[in-house]
C-alpha cells in the first residue's frame, strides 16, 4: 500500500476522532457502529457513523466519499474500527487482536479484511 493512502487513512481517522459522535445513538462507540456495517448488529434506521463536520479537508472528503462508495460492509467496518477506533481511557489505543475480537473476526481475517479494504479503496481514489 502506498504512504500517501496509509496518510490520508490516518488524517480521516484522526478527524472522525475530534469531531465524530462517538457516543452515538447507540450509546456506543465506534466499533459498535462497525458492527452495525459489519450486519451483526440491528440497524435501528439511523445511520451508524454521524456526518462529519463542514470544516474538513478536500483530502478527508476525498477518502470519506471513498469509503462510501466500497461495496463491501466487512470492509468499511474494518476501515472504521482501524482509523477511528479511540483511545481506551487507560491512554492506550487499541490493538489489531482487541479490535478483531470486537468485530468478532479471527486476528488473521481482519488483518486479510484491512489488506483487501485497502486495496479496494485505492481503486476508488
């Protein structure tokens, strides 16, 4: 994967983190949003992941619009739960094994997911 993708990954995390409910209608964070994308979770009709504010870059915009467009929920859930996955409240951030039990997908699927979700959006950019 290119740095300049890897990049523009982290800066759409990085804003989804400051300016993104995380606290959502579900009353969870955000890798319970991307269980929603996943299809494990019920969608109560609303969407899982809020809009982000009007003040974020053309490069952030550029990535969000691509996330969208993936057709795969497993790779937009997986994208979500990498980039925007917060801080634990012990200052630590979350590791690739908590987050792939979070989605309940083996260590190894989410590691193939992100890989394949990667390449996928490089083709969208």
């Amino acid at each position: 994967m290119s740095n300049r993708l890897e990049h523009l990954l982290q800066a759409w995390g990085a804003h989804n983190i400051i300016h993104g409910d995380h606290a959502n209608e579900f009353g969870e964070n955000i890798l319970y949003a991307a269980g929603v994308l996943q299809g494990r979770v019920q969608d109560s009709g609303h969407s899982s992941s809020k809009v982000l504010c009007e003040e974020r870059s053309k490069d952030v915009r550029d990535v969000d619009r691509a996330i969208n467009k993936l057709d795969s929920r497993i790779h937009k859930a997986v994208l979500y739960a990498w980039y925007c996955s917060l801080v634990k409240e012990d200052g630590t951030t979350y590791t690739e094994g908590q987050i792939s039990n979070k989605l309940r997908m083996s260590l190894s699927a989410f590691r193939d997911q992100l890989r394949d979700a990667k390449k996928a959006l490089r083709s969208k950019m």
